[in-house]
C-alpha cells in the first residue's frame, strides 16, 4: 500500500475563540474556546445536544457565529462561506453519507478533486490536451488515495451498491482527495459494526502519521475517541466543560456527572 505523500503546505493551527451560536432563544454553543494543533487527532465529544455538530458547522462556514472567531491559515472563518473555508485546505465528511450515490467511487472521488482542477468546463468540454492532462494526473492521484483507504477494488461500482462502511470510508476518500490540511469528521463510525470500527480507527490514525494533517473529530465511540485522540474537548449544554489528553478527561467529575446525566434521562 503507498501512503499519499503529506501535504506538501504547512499545516496550520486552528483557533476557536469564544465562538457562540443561537437558534431563536436557543444558545447551542456558548463562548466555546480551543485549538487544533498541527497534526494532531483533536476529538470534540458531549451528550446529544451539545452542540458538537454545531461546532463543525461553524468551522466548516455553514453556519454563522453570533460572536466569537474561528482562525486557520490567516483567514477568518467565521465570516467565510463553505467554498472559501474548503479552499483553504478543510474538508469534511457528514454524519450521513453525502455521496453520490449512482455514481461509481471513481467519479465521486474526482468530485472532490473539483477545487483543485485548473481547466474550465471550455477547455475540458472541448477536450483540450491541457485539460486531459490534469485529468490523467487527478485520475493517478484518486487511484493513489483509493489504494490507501482501500476502496480501489471498487472504483468502478456505484456507491449506492457498496456496504454502508465501505461508503464511509469513500466519504473519508473523497474528503482526501481535496488533499486537506484540516479534516473534519463527523461521527466516522457510526453506524458501523465492531470490525468496521476497528477497521476505521486505524486508517484515521494512518491519515494522520502518512499526511501529517490535522484531524477534528466529533465522535460517540468513546472508546474509539480514548485510543486515537491527541486532545479532546468535551461540550455539555452548549458549553466546554473539560478539554486536554483523553486520560485526563475521562477522570474529569464534570465530564462523568454530564454522561451520567444522559445515560439517566436515556434510562427513564
Ligand atoms: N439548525 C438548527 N435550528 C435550531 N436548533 C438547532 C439547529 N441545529 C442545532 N440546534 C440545536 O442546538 C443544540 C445543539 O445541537 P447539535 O446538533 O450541535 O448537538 P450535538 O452535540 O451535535 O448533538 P448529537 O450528538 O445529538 O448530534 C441542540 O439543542 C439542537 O436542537
């Protein structure tokens, strides 16, 4: 298997400051500060409902702050649209697959190559020798990214056909294709079996030790997040309520008074 190469640009931090976010009377995030350092795996976890999806939105400039900023790479982000924010190197998967799903793998991956493409739809619509070029050149490079997640026995089939997380891991591929700095996963095993799991785990710290990126993760697999988090932040209503290395964490009262919280609103 050959690793991508790492990314050939400098990997940025990335900064959330006193980010809040309101929904009519609701406050989903309130003052949520904490930073992604370079290369490393950050794991942003909480209850349901504490605003951890909202955070990714945020960052990914879907949604906007009422106050507060969110830097990387210079830029602003809180005031950036989704296309500006993926241009300056973030990607993204969803927690529900959002592929194509008629589409072979292949296509869906030359999807993601789209903010790197050069040519216009003129000159590959005419198919002009520089656009078939960077066609060849994105095609070896999406076949390169297929080999490392390990879908590149199924380029060929449409998405839709796959196992749910064969799709997964085709989202996480599409995602590199865009050959991120920052890479943004939301909740990457859900869904999936013990083995698929496991599976997954090993190929998010790989991306990680092959290119070297940043990884923002927003998981429920507690487990899965204590065995390849760097860092995690913990959301609870809305708010931080611990943040540093997972063993530290999951010691932390706060953090164990918010989960048993949940799991007694589940239990009755
Ligand atoms: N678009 C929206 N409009 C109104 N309220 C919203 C919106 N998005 C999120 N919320 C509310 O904001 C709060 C935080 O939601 P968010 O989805 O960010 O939490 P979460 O931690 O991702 O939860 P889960 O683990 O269940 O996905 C919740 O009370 C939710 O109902």
């Amino acid at each position: 298997m050959t690793p991508p190469p790492a990314h050939a640009g400098v990997v940025p931090e990335l900064v959330v400051e006193d980010v809040t976010v309101r929904f009519a009377g609701l406050v989903a995030l309130d003052a949520v500060s904490f930073a992604v350092a370079p290369g490393s795996t950050h794991a942003l976890i909480g209850p349901n409902g504490a605003g951890k999806s909202t955070c990714f939105n945020v960052v990914s400039g879907v949604y906007r702050a009422a106050s507060g900023s969110v830097r990387f790479a210079g830029a602003e982000l809180t005031a950036a649209r989704p296309h500006e924010v993926a241009a300056l190197g973030v990607a993204r998967t969803f927690q529900n697959i959002a592929l194509s799903a008629r589409l072979p793998v292949r296509d869906n991956l030359m999807l993601g190559r789209h903010r790197l493409t050069r040519s216009g739809f003129v000159s590959a619509g005419l198919r002009l020798p520089s656009a078939r070029r960077e066609s060849v050149r994105h095609g070896a490079r999406v076949a390169q990214i297929a080999e490392f997640v390990g879908v590149a026995d199924v380029l060929a089939t449409p998405v839709g056909l796959l196992p749910y997380g064969t799709q997964k891991r085709v989202e996480l591929a599409r995602a590199l294709c865009m050959e991120p700095r920052l890479l943004l996963l939301d909740e990457p095993v859900a869904g999936m079996n013990g083995e698929e799991r496991r599976e997954m785990a090993e190929l998010i710290v790989s991306v990680r030790e092959s290119l070297g990126i940043s990884i923002l993760l927003v998981e429920h697999d507690m487990g899965m997040v204590m065995r390849i988090a760097d860092t995690v932040t913990v959301l609870d209503f809305g708010r931080r309520i611990a943040g540093g290395p997972p063993e530290e964490v999951q010691r932390d009262p706060e953090v164990i008074r918010a989960y048993l919280g949940e799991s007694r609103e589940g239990a009755s």
